[in-house]
C-alpha cells in the first residue's frame, strides 16, 4: 500500500530524578550526601532509511513513547540513559507540527536524521547541593520533563523528471522500458493507482555513467482538479522533479487529439498551482510504432515547434526515438541542477533543519 500521509504522536523520555541520600557506614557517624544523578531521557529522531518507499508502516503504528531516564540511587550511583528512539522513514518525508503546522524537517538524503522533540535531563542527586553552610542537603533536582507534540507526516517524492499525460498515454510503459520499475501496464485507463519511482541509468563516454530518477504517476483527466478521475492529489509527487516529461499518446487507435490532449495536461498543472506549470517541460508523442500517416504527430510537432517546446517522437514498443529522448533528459536535469547547486538550496535547507533541531 502506498501511504503518503500520516499523523503521529511522539513523546521523548522525561530525565530521572536525582536522588536524596547519605553515606551510612560504620564508624562513619555523620557521612555526607551521596545521592546520583538521574537518567537522561531518549530523543525521538527520524532518520532517512533507503529501503523504505512509503510510509505505510507508520500508519500502523502511531504512538512512540520514550521510557524515562533511571532515577539516581544511593552511593552515587547514576541512574541509567535511555536509548534514543529512531523511526525510520522514506527519502521525501516533509516533517510538521501537527497543530501550528511549523516545518520541523524536510529530510532529502539517506541517513540524514532530525530530533524531533528531545529527552529530559537528569536530575542532580544531593551530592551537587552541599555546601559550607549546608553539610546534609535534603534537596535533589527532579528529572527534566520530556517533550510531546503530534507530528504530520507528508511523503512528496523526490525525482528528477516527473511524467504528466493523459491515462493510458503509456507513461508506466515508458518508466518500465528506462528503468527496473515494473507497474503495472494496461490497455484500460487510471491503470496507475499510486506513484511510481524509477532509476535510470545513462552510459556516457569513457565508462562514466549518470543517472537520474523519474517518477510515473496516476493519469489526470480534464477536471482533474476538481476531483475528476483520481483527481489531483498525486501532482504532489512531481512538485519537487525539476522537470516534468508531457506523454501524448498519437497512436491511431486513441481518439482523442493530441494539441488538445496537451493542453488538457497544462491547465491541470496551471490550476493545481504550487508551481507545476512554470517547471521546465518537454513533450514526448508516445506509440509512434502505430501512428498509421502520423497525422497526430505531424500536428504536436508543429504545435511544440510553434511553442519552442522540446519534442520527442518515441516508442517504448520499438525502442525509436528513446536514446534521443534520454540524452536529451539528461543533459537537462544535469543543468538543473547544476542551477539548484548554484542556488545553494540544498545546503539552505539542511540549516533550516538544524537550527530547527536547535529550537525543539
Ligand atoms: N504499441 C504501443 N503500445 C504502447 C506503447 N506504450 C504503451 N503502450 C500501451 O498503451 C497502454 C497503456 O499504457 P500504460 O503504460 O499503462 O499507460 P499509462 O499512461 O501508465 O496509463 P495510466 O496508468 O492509466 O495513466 C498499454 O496497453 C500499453 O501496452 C508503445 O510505445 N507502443
Ligand atoms: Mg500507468
């Protein structure tokens, strides 16, 4: 199940209290206090796990409750720490408090981790409060309180290239020819229940390869933003590509026409607003190994010639045209994010989340 969203609770380990006692020993009358530390009490942390894709295991569980720090005990013994709690989640994850809906942490990188509240101090046993004037201090500090909020949770995948198109324009065809994904393909549309991930890898000269990612998602339809069809819901998923690939189905067989299909695809984007229509995009005319005269594509053609588009006659059944097309993919997302790097956004990023971390 691709579970994109979750709410949660987190509650981080209240220290231990620091305990009140004094050196009972033979022949010594009068000892002094000896009463330990507490515990500290363990952070939650979430931490980037690669191997996790959604954040469905979340969804079953939905409380995480750090146990407290040992309290002191006599003889100045310290009570014990408690182990920080990770709870691992997928690369994408956007972080918020569940009530202000303040950003705690956008997590983009495997391994990369956030404290999300953090555990409790110890509190000092009566051997910190002797003084001159106070030879038997009856005082320890209890353990400091831990942290509670509720959290929300939102995946939004992190892809170079976004594929957009009508249902059935053969968009999880095209992501199982480039890369290992395998979704599910079929000749009905809203085929695509949920979004799909896929690597591809680019062989360059001299042995060097690059490799980007594109992420394949449910179809829209006109109305799209309104609820139509599975409505708009996964474009969520292309906001963070860098660059977004239009499939317009030309094949004989389809009806519909493509400029007009085009068109469709971009004032659902425009109306869904967040920025998906001022992304860069190139357009892709898909099944062209059945295009009878190519008529359909001769019109895109011209269309996106008119337009300055970027345009691709392909098709995943032959393999024509797709080297074209992925060369083209590669040298684009290799200069976007050469732009992203110069714009310093992901290292602005990681502070925010760090002087968040400083904040909680
Ligand atoms: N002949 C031919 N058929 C293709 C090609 N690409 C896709 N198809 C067929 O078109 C149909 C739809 O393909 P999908 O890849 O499932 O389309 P989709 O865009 O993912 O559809 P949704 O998930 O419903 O939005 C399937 O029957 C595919 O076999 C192609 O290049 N040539
Ligand atoms: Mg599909």
């Amino acid at each position: 199940m691709f579970i994109d969203q979750v709410k949660i609770y987190v509650k981080s380990g209240d220290g231990g209290d620091g305990c009140v006692s004094f050196r009972r020993e033979k022949f010594v009358p009068r000892g002094g206090p000896d009463g330990g530390d507490g515990g500290r009490g363990g952070d939650v942390v979430f931490e980037v796990s690669p191997q996790m894709a959604t954040l469905v295991d979340l969804r079953y569980q939905q409380h995480y409750v750090v146990k407290h720090g040992e309290h002191g005990g006599r003889k100045k013994s310290f009570g014990k720490h408690t182990s920080d709690l990770i709870i691992p989640v997928p690369k994408g994850t956007v972080i918020r408090d569940a009530e202000t809906a303040e950003l705690v942490a956008d997590l983009t990188h495997p391994g990369q981790r956030v404290v999300a509240v953090k555990g409790g101090r110890g509190g000092r046993g009566n051997t910190h409060f002797k003084s001159a004037t106070r030879q038997a201090p009856q005082m320890a500090e209890p353990g400091q309180k831990g942290e509670e909020r509720w959290l929300q949770l939102e995946l939004k995948l992190l892809a170079d290239v976004g594929l957009v198109g009508l249902p059935n324009a053969g968009k999880s065809t095209l992501i199982s020819t480039l890369s290992s994904a395998h979704p599910k393909i079929a000749d009905y549309p809203f085929t695509t229940l949920e979004p799909n991930l896929g690597v591809v890898t680019v062989e360059r000269s001299r042995g060097k390869s690059t490799q980007f990612t594109v992420a394949d998602i449910p179809g829209l339809i006109s109305g799209a933003h309104e609820g139509k069809g599975l409505g708009i819901k996964f474009l969520k998923h292309i906001e963070r590509t860098s660059l977004l690939l239009h499939l317009v189905d030309v094949s004989e067989p389809a009806t519909g026409d493509p400029v007009d299909d085009l068109e469709v695809i971009r004032e659902e984007l425009r109306l869904y607003h967040h920025g998906l229509s001022e992304k860069p995009f190139m357009v892709a005319a898909t099944k062209v190994d059945i295009a009878g005269e190519g008529l359909k594509t001769k019109a895109l053609r011209q269309d996106c010639g008119k337009k300055k588009i970027p345009f691709f006659e392909v098709s995943s059944a032959t393999g024509k045209g797709m080297d074209d097309m992925i060369h083209s993919l590669v040298s684009e997302v290799e200069v976007l994010r050469k732009k992203s790097q110069a714009l310093d956004v992901s290292p602005a990023s990681d502070k925010n989340i760090t002087e968040n971390q400083d904040n909680i």
